[in-house]
C-alpha cells in the first residue's frame, strides 16, 4: 500500500493544446499522475470554436458539460449539449464539438481504456484550421 496521497492538479497546471480547436487541457494523465486506465481534462471552447472531428481507436470519451451550449456531431448526426449533461462516445465514433452559444463553454472528458501509445489514441478526420464557412477537407489516410 502506498502512503505517498494522490497529486492535486489545477488546470492552469497543464498546457494549452490548441491544435484541434479549441483549448485542450490534459489534466489527469499517465504522465501527470501516474494514471494507467485513462486520462482526463477540460476543454474550454470559445464562441465559434469548435474541436476538429476525430476519432479513439482505443477510447471510450465521457464527456460532462460544465457550462456554455455546445453541439456535437456523432458520426454527423449533430446532437445538443447543454449544462450538467453527460455523453459517453464509443470506441471508433467520429465525433467533433462547437460552441454555439454566446460564452465560453466548458466540459470535462475522460478517455479509457488508454491506446497501447499516446499517438495511437487519436485520429484526425479533417484537416487541422477546418472553419465552419465551408466543409472540411478531408484528411489524409489515417493507418
């Protein structure tokens, strides 16, 4: 048994990730705290930002809103999501979120079981800087 107490992380403790849209922060991970189920974070979603469309190959995604009006869309089928509703996203589910509200939205996500490498757990399906004026460009081939 160990006797040494879990880390607290604030969210101001991880980086910013804003390379799939929005502002991504990897809270709750391996290397943060030494988790090995899984991971979690919050995303911070600016009016008019959206989170790109991706993938888990490896990952359920439970997602809980904190605050703000978001849409998702399930494998393009677009769904709302509205404060203190939760969303669990199937393992190979294309999903991307919006904000369409006219604050900041916020919503925590929880992905497990971890991918065997973290660059395994994650698949882009539009090009990265996709804007809502028109559709996305496809990616390239995802392996």
């Amino acid at each position: 048994m160990t006797t040494e107490l879990p880390r607290v992380v604030h969210v101001d403790d991880a980086p910013p990730n804003r390379k799939r849209g929005g502002d991504l922060r990897a809270m709750l991970t391996p290397t943060a705290v030494g988790a090995t189920s899984g991971f979690m974070g919050v995303a911070i979603v600016g009016p008019g930002e959206r989170i790109g469309e991706h993938y888990h190959p490896y990952s359920e995604e439970f997602v809980f809103v904190v605050e703000g009006d978001l849409e998702v869309d399930l494998d393009g089928v677009p769904q709302k999501l509205r404060p203190d509703q939760g969303l669990m996203i199937p393992i190979g589910m294309r999903h991307r979120f919006r904000n369409v509200g006219t604050g900041d939205a916020r919503m925590v996500f929880h992905l497990g079981p971890l991918a065997p490498r973290p660059e395994l757990g994650h698949v882009d399906t539009e090009e990265q800087g996709a804007t809502e004026a028109g559709p996305p460009e496809p990616a390239g081939a995802a392996s």
